[in-house]
C-alpha cells in the first residue's frame, strides 16, 4: 500500500534537538526503501567509535531487509514465494514472523490490511496504463486469490500459497519493521536517545539532544509544498507514521483514483484523506496508519481506543470543497504538548 509520509521532523531545525553542552548530534542518511531514510542519534563525546559501529550495523541491516522483503527483487524472500506454488519455500526467519504479524493485523483490521492484495494493486496500475477502468468482474477474479486463508506458515519458517493468483507484499511495514530493527540496535550498543526516519515511519526513542521530547510535525494535506503543519506531535519512546491518498495516485483516463485500494471492495477509498497513528512499535503503526485509511472512520477510532492508552490516531476526513474534518481517538491530545 502506498503510503504518505509527514513532511519533517522539526526537532532537526527547532529548538529541542541540537544545541550547546556536552551532549552532540549525530545524523546521517542514506538511500533505502525507494527513499532517503536517516538517522539521528544524540551521544556524550568519547562515543564516536561505538556510535559508528551501530550506525554501520544499521545500514547492513537495512540492506538485507531490503534483499529479502522487496517484491521487486528477483532473489527476496517475498519473489520466491510469489513464485513458488504449489511447493513450500523456505524464508529467514524474520521473514516468516512478519508475515505471521501480518495475518494478525489482517484479522485485526477485519480483512482491511491484507498482504495478499499485491495482484490487486497490480490491475490499477495495468489499469492506468491502458487507460481504462478496472471492471468488477476483473476485481473479482483477483479476489479470489486473495485472503489470509490462501496460504499457509509451516514450521522451519516455511511458506506454502495455496492459489496459484496469490502473491504476498509486505511493502506497508517494512519500512516501519526496519524503524524497529534500528531503535533495537542503537539500544544494544547503549544509546537511548534518538531518531530513525525510514522513509516517514519514524521512531523517537528517548528524548532530543536538550533533553525534551522529540517534535515531530504533522502535514497538511492541502499544501502541495508541504510547507504547512496540521499540528505537532511530541514522543519519548513511541512511534508516528501517517499514511494516506493525498500525494500519489492512480490516473485513469485523465482522472485521479487514490492509491489507496481496499481488498475488501477492490476500489479505491478517498474517505479519509491521512491517518496519524502513534503507537509504541514502528511496525504496528505502519500497520494501523494504513488500515485506518480503509476502514470506516468510527470503527477505525474505536479500534484504536480499544488497543489501550499507549496507542493515538488522528485521521482528516474530506468533506468536499478543499474542506477536512479532523477525527482523533481517546489519548491522542495528549501527545499534543509537552
């Protein structure tokens, strides 16, 4: 699922982050995920080469998800198994649990997230190629092969597609999985204080280099420049992702269609024009930031009210006419000042 990221994170250029004193800033960033992706680590002096060596072991990380989870390479994980019916395939071991995650959030969102639904995002792009319209009988015969139910994890981390149609992506959380691998890996080398950016999926781990939460602003989807905050967010220790449809889309025809395509209807949903989800895993809330963008907007809330206080969403409804009304669950207004 094609996601929109927010916009900045402005502990970078604000007050907050950098500063006098003897702790410094660290920031580098590089190319993963079909994006630049960075990390921001605030360290006492004397840490330079322990910081280097987590950083490097960053990078090496984000190079083998990279491998094995995108669909458009030949040799990943992800490409063997699309490509493996009716045998069993053998993934790493991360692979395999990633993918069990996913059928829990499938289950979780009532069908709405689905890893399956990469054929599906396959026709509207055929679709906008061709300049005509995917049909509902097309939609259909895809759906057949879709569901967490058309393929199964077997033990010694292998999977077996039981449709020949299926085909897996897991596109929407790996950018949030390797956030994760990246939070842990600053932890195991000693730093509490950072940030990791994989593409928009951020981590805040700890607080900035002055010692007050990280302040991560929310875009307004109205501006093309993204230049204008809706507002700001403030974490210790928790993750943000906003995903929605007001940046890419599918053109068919000369009209715009939202990436945003549910698995349920096969069609796309303009609804809720972003969702912010603020979770204390990166990967979780790449998921939920996702699922909210295709559930109904009461029964999305509901569902993260449910999850408990450590979970926070704010979605943008359009209400037509460049309008947005803004939803936001139980404990998110309390992230907004700090």
């Amino acid at each position: 699922m094609d996601k929109i990221f927010w916009t900045g994170v402005l502990c970078l250029f604000l007050a907050g982050c950098a500063g006098p004193g003897p702790v410094k800033r660290f920031s580098e960033s590089r190319e993963f995920f079909g994006s630049v992706v960075r990390v921001d680590v605030c360290h006492a002096p004397g840490r330079k080469e322990a910081l280097e060596r987590a950083v490097s072991e960053i990078w090496a990380r984000f190079a083998d998800i990279h491998s094995r989870l995108s669909v458009y390479d030949p040799a990943s994980d992800l490409n063997r198994v699309n490509h493996s019916f009716p045998a069993a395939v053998t993934v790493g071991a991360d692979t395999w649990a990633i993918i069990r995650e996913a059928v829990y959030y499938n289950r979780l969102s009532a069908g709405e997230f689905d890893i399956t639904v990469y054929p599906l995002l396959k026709l509207w792009k055929d679709s906008e190629k061709s300049g005509v319209l995917p049909t509902a009988g097309q939609v259909r015969l895809i759906q057949q092969g879709m569901g967490s139910d058309k393929f199964e994890l077997l033990g010694n981390n292998q999977i077996r597609l039981l449709n020949p149609a299926t085909q897996l992506t897991i596109d929407s959380i790996a950018d949030g999985y390797a956030a994760d691998e990246a939070a842990r890996i600053l932890r195991a080398h000693g730093f509490a204080d950072f940030l990791v950016d994989t593409s928009g999926e951020l981590y805040a781990g700890g607080r900035g280099c002055q010692g007050r939460p990280w302040r991560v602003g929310v875009n307004d989807p109205r501006d093309p420049l993204r230049s204008t905050l809706v507002e700001a967010v403030f974490l210790e220790n928790m993750s943000v992702t906003t995903s929605g449809s007001y940046e890419h889309f599918y053109t068919v025809a000369g009209k715009r269609y939202s990436h945003v395509i549910s698995p349920v209807t096969g069609f796309p949903r303009d609804e809720i024009v972003s969702a912010t989800v603020i979770a204390p895993g990166t990967e979780f809330s790449d998921f939920l930031s996702t699922a909210l963008c295709l559930m109904p907007v009461k029964k999305g809330i509901a569902l993260v009210d449910a999850l408990g206080e450590g979970y926070a969403a704010m979605v943008l409804v359009d209400e037509g006419g460049g309008k947005l009304a803004r939803k936001a669950s139980r404990y998110y207004k309390k992230y907004l000042s700090r």
